[in-house]
C-alpha cells in the first residue's frame, strides 16, 4: 500500500482571510471557484485548512460550500512506529513522489507498507 503524507517540515502560510486558491469552469459555462484560508497548530501538529466553494454564474454566487480538513503531520519515525503498532511494514519511505529516500526535512513523502 502507497500512501502520501505531510510531515511538520510542510509550510502553509496562515492566513486567517480567504484567498482564491483555484478556479474551473463547468461544461454549462458556470465557474467553481475555492477560497481557502489556514492555521496551524504547533503544538499538537494540527494544520486547519479551511475550504470553501463558489458556484458564479456570471457575476453572481449562486450556491456556496465550506469544509475545513483538520490534518495531522506526522514525523516519519514517529509515523513508522505507529504503523508497526497496527500490524504494518514500512517497506521504503520516498521523497514526494521520487526514488529518493525521505528525510525528516521533506514536506511530503510517501510510505510503502504492506501488513505483516
């Protein structure tokens, strides 16, 4: 099993505004556009990611979405132990998407394990 993390290396800028994060335009014209906001927590390693989602038709919002990910960033040998508490191998643990072999100063990295 492959599976991609945030460790506490990953920096978001806080922002406590939203800020127009992406924007795609439907098939009927009508645009989706997602704002996004953020915050972190140092102390337990909880990053707040806000999320919200406009439907415009033209000038117009005609439906809004909002969400929040609550997401923990883990250290790899913190992670690596957790996982072998539960039954996993780490098998190999990469730098975001690569064949290099992650380091604690890697902002993203993947896991390889299997169950044992």
């Amino acid at each position: 099993m492959l599976f991609e993390i945030l460790t506490p290396a990953f920096f978001m800028k806080p922002s406590v505004d939203w800020i127009e994060s992406n924007r795609k335009v439907r098939e009927d014209g009508k645009e989706i556009v997602q704002y996004s906001k953020s915050t972190y927590d140092e102390e337990n390693r909880i990053l707040s990611w806000p999320l919200k989602y406009d439907l415009v038709d033209g000038e117009k919002v005609i439906e809004t979405e909002e969400m929040e990910l609550l997401i923990k960033l883990y250290y790899i040998e913190e992670l690596k132990e957790l996982l072998a508490e539960v039954g996993f191998k780490t098998a190999k643990v990469f730098k975001d998407y690569t064949d290099e072999a992650a380091t604690e100063t890697d902002q993203v990295v993947v896991f390889e394990v299997s169950k044992v």
